[in-house]
C-alpha cells in the first residue's frame, strides 16, 4: 500500500509516495533515503486498473475543453466526476481530488492511480513547474492520435491474412477430418494397394474422425496459446523474439519502434523535460536490442556528445535521422525535428506493411490451394485408377 510521507530534504520539504506495509515502515523508509521525516498519511489503495472502464482519450479531451474554458483543475475534476456514470472511475476521480485538496500535484495524484502511462504523467509534472498544462494535454492528445492511427494501420494490414488463414485452416480440417473418412470407406472396399501419401492422409482422416475431443482440446490449446500470446506481456515477449528473426517483420518491427521513440522523444521535450531524462522515459517503449543500443548512447551523451553522434552507428539512427537531428540541435529545435523524423519513419512504415501485405497475401492464398490440390488429388487418384480398371 502507499503512503504519502511528508520529508524535510535539503532546506526543503517534499511529499514522498512510499510503497509500505504500515505507516511505521514507510517513515523508516523515507529516513533510508536521508529525509527528516515531519508526516505520515495512509495512502488509498487504488482499484485495479482492469476494474474500471474508461476512456482515457475522452477524459483527456474533456479535461482540456474545460481548462480552456477557464476551471482550475479541482473544478474540472468536481465537474467531471458529477458527470461520470461509471462508478469505478468516478471513485478514481473522488480519489484524485482527495489528493488534490491534500496538497498533491496533479501529477502525482494521476500516478498514484496506476491507470495513466508514464508518458502523459511526465509531461504533466513538467508543466507544473513550467506551466501549460492545456499546452501539455493538447500535445499528448495530438501524439496519442498519431500512434493510434499507426495501430490501426498495421492492424488493418493484418486482419484480412488472419480471416485467409483460419478459413483455409477450417476447409482443409474439413476435408480431412470430414470427406476424406467418407473416401476411405470407398478404398477399403475395392481392396486395392493405395499410395504412401493416400495412406497418410487416410490415416490421419480416420484419426481425428474417431478422436474428435482429441481435435477439440488441440484447438482449445492452440487458442489459449494465441490469446496468451497477444494479451499476456510475457507472450508478446514471446511472440516479438519470434517475429524479430524474419527478416521482412523485423524491419517493420524496427521502423515501428524507432517511430514510437522520436515521436516519444519529442513529446516529451515539447513538455520541457530534459533530452537525458526523456531519453531514460523513453527506453522503456523500446524492444531489447534497441533499449541496448540507447542506453550506450546515453552513456555517450553523459560524456558530453550531442545526440547525434551519441546515436550514430547504431540502428536508432535511420538515413535521414543524422541531418534531420543535427539541424535541430544547432537551431534549438531538437523536439520538432524528432517531430518530423518520426513523419517521415510513419511513412516509412506506411510503405513496408503494404510491400509485406502484397507479397504476403498471394503467397499465402498459394500454400492453401497447393495443400487443399494435394488431399484433393491424393483422395481422386486412387479413385480414378479403380473406375480405369473397371472400365478396361
């Protein structure tokens, strides 16, 4: 559970969420970290984030319209919670205005809550300190637009293989399981030698024929691999080392990471947060071997090079990130060159899912019409050679 812990540190003081079992360990705690400390406040254990539905873009959107409007954030938040029907975020926003009359920043009551990325909750703390919290929402609105457009799009690209692959996988199961049983009722009447490959297939026909719970709970295992894969962490995990080793995914899995990255980047430089701070923000959006890669550039940019030359050599730096990067760090304009190398990596992207979609499709529709040819010339072969005989 957390705590809110009051500390006098360096001539000032400063509230501390501390993650803490009681209050007396979350003081000792605060003491560990060199703090005098003055208070200690139960925290509210927040609700699980799965328990309450909202929409994070619609809150965003009408947070901002009423800031406009010229609210302070304790009355767009009162406003908001009248309005809202759903009770689970309703409590969420009785508990951020909870902190809020305490004397927390905006920021950290959204953090407490564990519903808001990191992302969003960095650029609203810097905003505190620099004002523009409007600026700040309206900035995060525009990029999480942006990334949402790219989800779709790469999205989109693949659903109409998915639709391809399970119909052709359901008529070759039924052909299999279905027609090809019916067929060896046929062949093991005339009582004449068939081939090995007919052999298989009749074999295999017969077995999930007479063993259907067998193809059922094979099914249900292979549908719970898939839905681990896409919801779990651990699976897309899994399922990302796996796309990463073919060649053509790969290189759409970079450019789509490298376009989160600057797009991030100048989110958060926009926001007024330092490159080195941002820069540690947005590794953790990064596949293994780019986080890598970044943090040795961050090492580099520590050691006094510009971001330019701390990324080069690496595969952070595509072809036209050098001049576009240098260009806005001689103007002081790193954030909108970040901007608009990450416009550039989207249309990137926009042209690899549609070279993969065409050269994909086709080869996929092939691989199903070659295997459905084959159990349908192994079932007729043997077919056709007795009907011969007959007739000759």
């Amino acid at each position: 559970m957390k705590h809110h812990v009051l500390v006098a540190m360096g001539g000032r003081t400063t509230w501390l969420d501390i993650e803490a079992p009681t209050l007396e360990a979350a003081a000792a705690e605060a003491r560990r970290g060199g703090g005098r400390v003055l208070r200690v406040e139960a925290g509210i254990e927040a609700s699980a984030p799965g328990r309450v539905r909202f929409s994070q873009t619609v809150f965003l959107q009408e947070t901002l319209t009423l800031l406009k409007a010229g609210l302070n954030v304790v009355e767009v938040l009162e406003a908001l919670e009248r309005k809202e029907r759903d009770g689970g975020f309703r409590t969420v926003l009785g508990r951020i205005l909870q902190r809020l009359r305490e004397g927390a920043t905006f920021s950290s009551a959204l953090s407490e809550q564990g519903l808001f990325p990191p992302v969003l909750v960095a650029g609203i703390a810097a905003s505190e300190t620099a004002g523009g919290l409007a600026g700040t929402l309206e900035r995060y609105l525009e990029y999480d637009g942006r990334l949402e457009q790219i989800r779709r799009k790469v999205s989109a690209s693949a659903i109409y293989p998915l639709l391809l692959l399970l119909v052709g996988g359901g008529v070759i199961l039924f052909l299999i399981g279905y027609v090809v049983p019916r067929f060896a009722t046929i062949l093991d009447g005339s009582g004449r030698p068939v081939s090995a490959g007919t052999s298989i297939l009749l074999a295999l026909g017969q077995a999930i024929s007479g063993h259907p719970w067998v193809l059922a709970m094979v099914l249900a295992a292979l549908g719970a691999a898939v839905a681990w894969l896409v919801t779990q962490p651990a699976g897309r995990r899994v399922l990302l080392r796996g796309a990463m080793r073919i060649p053509v995914l790969a290189g759409i899995l970079v450019t789509l990471n490298l376009s989160r990255f600057y797009r991030t980047l100048a989110l958060l430089l926009n926001s007024g947060i330092p490159l080195f701070t941002a820069l540690g923000m947005v590794r953790g959006i990064l596949d293994p071997v780019r986080a890598d890669e970044l943090t040795v550039a961050m090492e580099r940019l520590r050691a006094g090079l510009p971001l330019s030359e701390a990324l080069m050599g690496s595969s952070m730096m595509p072809p036209i990130a050098d001049s576009l990067l240098r260009v806005g760090e001689r103007s002081g304009a790193l954030a909108e060159m970040s901007d608009k190398l990450a416009g550039f990596l989207d249309a990137d992207l926009d042209r690899q899912v549609e070279t993969f979609s065409r050269l994909f499709e086709p080869l996929l529709m092939t691989v199903i019409g070659i295997v459905v040819g084959a159990i349908v010339v192994l079932m007729y072969t043997p077919i056709f050679d007795l009907v011969g005989n007959i007739g000759s």
